[in-house]
C-alpha cells in the first residue's frame, strides 16, 4: 500500500489537479431575482381560445458549473400569487379543484441535472412538485446569457426555458372539458451571484 505522503503519491495527485481543475472547482451560486423571474401558463378554453396567466413571487438558487457541465436548480413558486388579470378566475383557480392553495401553498421545481452544449445550457431535467404529487418534468432552454454591464454590482444571468405537461398528471383533472388537460409553461429567470462577505480586518 503506497502512503498518501509519498513523492510519488503526491505528484499524482499534483498532476491530476492541474489536468483537471474543474473537479474541485465549485459551481458558481445564484440567487433568483424576484422581480424578474416568473413562470406564465398557457391553457385552452373551451377548445376556441387560449387562456394565460403567471405566478407573480418566485424565490430560490441555481448553481451552474458550464466548464465541468454540472448544474442544480431550486425553485419556489408561492401557488396564491396566480395573476390572470380576472379576479374571478383566479379565486377559482386558488380553490380545490385547482390549485388549493390553502392545503398545497407552495409549488417546487428541484433539478440535479443540467445538460450543456458548448458551454449553454441546453435541457434541464428535474421534478416538479404540484399538489403533493413530484413527477419529472424537463425544460427546454431556449435562450441564456449573462452579463457584467457597468451599472451591475453582480455578474447577472438570464434565462428563458419551456415545457409541456398535463395538469391530470398532477390531480388537476377538474373541468376537462372546459380547460384543457395540456398546458404549457414558460419561464423567464434572472439570478445574480450574491456578493462574497467581507471577511473581518
């Protein structure tokens, strides 16, 4: 058994960390910017027209490493900030047979796998947790950037992504034939990586 402090062990080891520094960097931190991220809703009514609507306060963190092609995503949306512009619809769409925000307050997307193309992400693949029920759920990233401008403190970053999936699947299944089982989602994000503290003179 060869001994860790070994010369031949540790330059091993040397070699190895400046062949591949990614293994031990860490993946950069982002906080979701609140007043630039929502998640909007597309759904049929009554098979003749579309009906939109958006959930108004999402918080949670991202964590991309683009070099080593890792990635996860945290996210949750508070079900009562619905906004359709109808007062009416949304204080049915709060209720049980919809989103029943007094049992189910919160929805959250958990993801531990982001799949990069030149650097960009590209799918991200996790779970969706709606009315007590996870079920996978992958986003399609159609379009990401980030950027320093002078004004910014913090480096930004912006995303937009989309999916398919059917309400049923999550025990939505009031009112098919009113609104259709199949909704598509839209998600336009910002995060920005939280300033370091300071440490202590």
């Amino acid at each position: 058994m060869h001994s860790f402090r070994s010369p031949a062990r540790l330059a091993t080891l040397l070699i190895a960390a400046l062949c591949y520094p990614h293994l031990h960097a860490a993946a950069e931190e982002y906080t979701i910017d609140p007043a630039h991220t929502f998640a909007t809703f597309e759904i049929r009514h009554l098979g003749i027209s579309t009906q939109r609507g958006r959930f108004n306060s999402t918080r949670g963190k991202v964590a991309l490493d683009a070099e080593a092609g890792i990635g996860n995503i945290n996210v949750v949306i508070d079900a009562q900030s619905i906004d359709t512009g109808n007062e009416a619809m949304e204080k049915l769409l709060r209720g049980k047979d919809f989103f029943n925000v007094e049992q189910f307050p919160q929805i959250v997307y958990k993801a531990q796998r982001v799949v990069f193309t030149n650097g960009q992400p590209e799918r991200i693949d996790g779970e969706l947790t709606l009315l007590g029920i996870t079920k996978p759920v992958s986003l399609t990233v159609s379009a990401y950037s980030c950027t320093r401008k002078p004004f910014l403190v913090q480096l930004r970053c912006g995303m937009d992504a989309n999916s398919e999936l059917k309400r049923s699947d999550f025990g939505m299944d009031t009112y098919l034939s009113f609104a259709s089982d199949e909704v598509k989602l839209a998600i336009q994000a910002e995060a920005v990586v939280p300033p370091k503290p300071q440490s202590p003179e």
